[in-house]
C-alpha cells in the first residue's frame, strides 16, 4: 500500500488514477526545485509530472525536469511513492496521483524551462521543506535533509 498525503477521497466522486514522476534535484545544501504560477493555483513543487501512455517512469522523469527546470538530470534513484486525491484544474480532472518520487544529480542547464508558468529556483533544502506545496512533496524533502 502507498501511503497518502492530503485530503481523504470525496465519497461517490470519481477520480482517474494519474501515475507521475518527480525528482529530489540535490547540490550541497540546496535542491532545485520549481515555481508554478499561473496567476490562480502559485506553488512550489518538485519538478516533475505525468507519465505518458507507454512511457517509462524514469524517461518521463528526464523530460518533465527538462520542461520544468530546463535541467539535464544523471543517475535517478527511486527512494519512495506516495498518493494523493487532488483536483487538477489545468486538466479540470479529479485525480489520484501517484507519485514516484526519485532522488537524481542535476547535471547542466540547458536553457529555461519549456513549460509555461514554471520557474526553476535553487533553493536551501531546509527552506524547501517550509514552502512545499503539497505534503508529499515535504516528506521526501524532509526524508532527504535527514539523510534519508
């Protein structure tokens, strides 16, 4: 069982089950992290996103910290998963996202981030842990400020 962060599911709403990848993106004690704001939902997130049809987790991993960061990523590990019931306004979807939470080198920029409304932010590992926007999210954060 995958252990769930946030609200508990509404009963009698249907939500479509959404698998993402996301990356602990640790240098010294920072982790580069992403700013999303598109004027209605602001919030700091670990880069990452959605997995694709036919798609692996670890190459949706290396595509969504591109097109959030503009990062190129080397030797992702997996270091846990989590769930959470969320409505996706971007995709007007009720979503259980499951989380595969990877821990990865950040390797060289390439550019800006692809995707709109995303920033990419070095930030102090422990200020991210405050600013998070989601619970999962501060867990892995947390998990790897104490060494995991």
């Amino acid at each position: 069982m995958i252990r769930r962060f946030g609200e508990s599911p509404e009963a009698g709403r249907k939500y479509t089950r959404r698998a993402g990848a996301y990356a602990l993106l640790p240098q010294g004690h920072h982790l580069l992290v992403t700013w999303y704001d598109d004027g209605k939902n602001p919030e700091l997130q670990l880069p990452g996103g959605g997995i694709d049809p036919g798609e692996s987790p670890i190459a949706a991993l290396h595509r969504e910290v591109y097109e959030e960061t503009g990062w190129l990523i080397a030797a992702p590990r997996r270091v846990g998963a989590f769930r959470r019931f969320t409505y996706m306004p971007e995709y007007d979807l009720w979503a259980e996202k499951v989380c595969l939470i990877y821990r990865a080198r950040p390797v060289r920029r390439i550019g800006p981030p692809t995707e709109a409304f995303h920033e990419a932010l070095w930030m102090e590992t422990t200020e991210a842990v405050h600013q998070l926007g989601n619970e999962g999210d501060t867990h892995f954060a947390l998990r790897h400020l104490q060494g995991l």
